[in-house]
C-alpha cells in the first residue's frame, strides 16, 4: 500500500508565521542594495559627463544649484585623467538628491532637437516641395504668409525647376540644386516669423 505524502511547499517562517514565496514578492522592498546604489551612481556620473557638453540655453532651462555648475565648470577645465575622474564622482555625488528627468529630457532635446523643432523642418520641406511642383500652391502660400517677397519665391521655384537633374543611375535620388535649398530657408524663415493663421 502506498501512502501519498504531501508535497513540500516552498517558502520559510518569519516571526512566527510560514511566508510563501508569492508573499515574499508582495513585500515592501527594504533600502536599495549596494549594488543598486552604486548603478544608480553611476547613471548620474555619466549624466553628468552628459551635462558637460549641454548647451548653454539648455543648461540655463535646468536651474541646477550653483555648486554643481561650478562643479561642471571645473571638470571642463580639468585635463588630467585621475583628476577628471574624481571630479566626475564628486558630479555625481552632487546630483544624487536632484530629480533626472529634467535632465534626461535637456539632453534628449540637445540629442534629437525638440518635437517642435523636427515638426518645423518637416512642415518647411512640404512646402518646398509643394511650392516647386505646383503653382497653386504659390497661391496658397502668398494667401497665407503675405509678408514672403513673392518675385524671390517665384525665381527660386524657376530655378529650382531648371536645376533638377535626372539621376544619372536609375533608381538614384533626383539631385537638386542651390535654389532648391534656398527656398527651404525662405520658407523656414517665414513660418518662423509668422505663425500660419
């Protein structure tokens, strides 16, 4: 006769009571470890190696504490590689209680420019493009940014017409000339100046 024993459930006692381990999951976590800690560490000395190429309009947007800029300063200035390092630890060390992500994100805008910027550049090559394949959307440029000098804008598209080559191999981009780029920096320049109605 065989006799079933029960399966050994897994888990340990902890003052007093039996703890599973999807209970052990459920528990509040303790302090970071020290191996957390020194990741954590290590994020924002590399942050801070970051912070020192940031541009200046980015930089001033961050309001950091004044003894973390001079901090960056000095490691700017700094040459020897122990030196810099140490520096570099003391950065860190400084940005320990700051909150990252406005950091993340100046470094993220200096990296991939701002959503506002890309989309700018992408609405000025539309209309580039629109402007030397159609007239009528000269029109519709005139109706809606009146202040653009017209007989410029009328020249440029002509002669970016003229100046589009075929491809000397198939399948290869068509090349385009000077006034193909200078009609993109009118129109930049204009949508700048005068935001569409």
């Amino acid at each position: 006769m065989n006799i079933k024993t029960p399966k050994a459930i897994k888990g340990y006692w902890s003052n007093g009571r039996f703890v599973k381990p999807e209970e052990i999951a459920l528990e509040e976590v303790g302090p970071p470890s020290k191996t957390q800690l020194k990741a954590e560490a290590g994020e924002k000395q590399a942050l801070g190696e970051a912070l020192l190429t940031l541009r200046a309009d980015l930089m001033a947007r961050l309001d950091l504490p004044e003894k973390l800029l001079d901090a960056l300063a000095q490691a700017k200035r700094i040459t020897n590689f122990e030196g810099r390092r140490r520096q570099m630890q003391f950065i860190g060390k400084l940005m320990r209680p700051l909150d990252m992500t406005p950091i993340r994100a100046a470094i993220d805008e200096q990296a991939n420019g701002s959503a506002d910027l890309t989309l700018a550049l992408h609405l000025a090559e539309q209309w580039r493009d629109k402007l030397i394949a159609s007239d009528d959307a000269l029109s519709q440029w005139l109706t809606d940014y009146p202040a653009t000098d017209s007989q410029q804008l009328r020249a440029l598209i002509r002669q970016a017409r003229k100046d589009i080559a075929k491809p000397e191999i198939p399948g290869e981009a068509p090349r385009h000339g000077k006034a193909y780029r200078e009609i993109f920096q009118l129109v930049k320049l204009a949508m700048a100046q005068e935001p569409e109605a």
